[in-house]
C-alpha cells in the first residue's frame, strides 16, 4: 500500500475580485446556502457582500496549485457607525478539510490586520454553521452582540477579538 502525499499548500495575499477567491466563495454559497432556505419563503435580506474596494486583502491557499482554501479582512463602514474590520468568507474546500487550513486562513487575516494597527476585529456567522462557530471559538473568538448590518439578521451570530 503507497500513501499519497498531500499537496503542498502555499498562501497567497490577493483581492477580493481574483476569480480563484471568487470561485471559493461560490462553492461556499452552494453548500451553505441551502440551510438558511425555507420552503416557500421569500428571499431572506441580507445585506450587501462586500466590494472589492472594501476589502484590504483576500488569503488564498493553493494546494498543489488548486484553490484550497479562502479568508479576507474587510473595512465594515456603516453610515452613522464606526468604521469596523472583520473578517469575511471563511472557507476550505471540501477536498482540503480537516488539514488547518480555516484556521491558518484566519490566522493570515489576524496578521493582516495587525499590521494595519488594528486592535479588534469582528466577524459574522450564521447560527447554523456550528463548524464555523466551533472553528472561531477554538481560536480565541469571543461571542458578541450582532453589530450593524448583521443587527437585522436574526440568524446571525457574531464574534469578536481583540489583540493586544
């Protein structure tokens, strides 16, 4: 019996607009998409996904050349709110789990954000991904209230943290 070695996974800082991310995000939409459907429901309002504008960079993880894995650090401004960072799109594809690479991914967006001088940084979830809420508080992500514009969105549930 020979054992496939895994590919090797290298990072890469890119844009929000950078089809491998953008492809990313698609696979993420197909497969989280259908546990927030209800049958016979009107579409849910969400709010806006981020522009490429807002987005400081995009984290993407190539294994053997393949888009594994995807994180970015978004600028949040919401009229008549502070500007806030957070974190957007956590995402491994299906093929690439179970190696760290959520983890790792989020970890580049932290770097990222320390290095721009940012001391808090938030992300937004939905209450039914317990995997992404397990992921988040295994790394130190502490739950806070909804913040605008997830406020609106009842199934959302939000974290928080702070670097020191």
């Amino acid at each position: 019996m020979t054992v496939q070695a895994l590919p090797v996974v290298t990072w890469e800082a890119t844009g929000w607009d950078d089809p491998r991310v953008a492809g990313l995000r698609d696979l993420m939409d197909a497969e989280i998409g259908p546990r927030y459907a209800r049958p016979g429901a009107s579409p849910r309002s969400f709010p806006p996904p981020p522009s490429a504008a807002e987005v400081e960079v995009a984290w993407l993880a190539l294994a053997g050349g393949e888009p594994a894995a995807t994180a970015s650090l978004r600028r949040l401004a919401v009229e008549g709110e502070p500007v806030r960072w957070e974190v957007k799109r956590v995402f491994v594809a299906p093929a690439h789990r179970r190696r760290g690479l959520a983890a790792q991914a989020l970890r580049r967006v932290e770097e990222s954000a320390r290095a721009l001088g940012v001391d808090r940084l938030l992300l937004q979830t939905g209450d039914r991904q317990p995997e992404a809420m397990a992921l988040y508080e295994r790394q130190g992500w502490e739950p806070v209230p909804a913040y605008p514009p997830y406020d609106r969105v009842g199934h959302s549930r939000c974290y928080g943290r702070h670097f020191d």
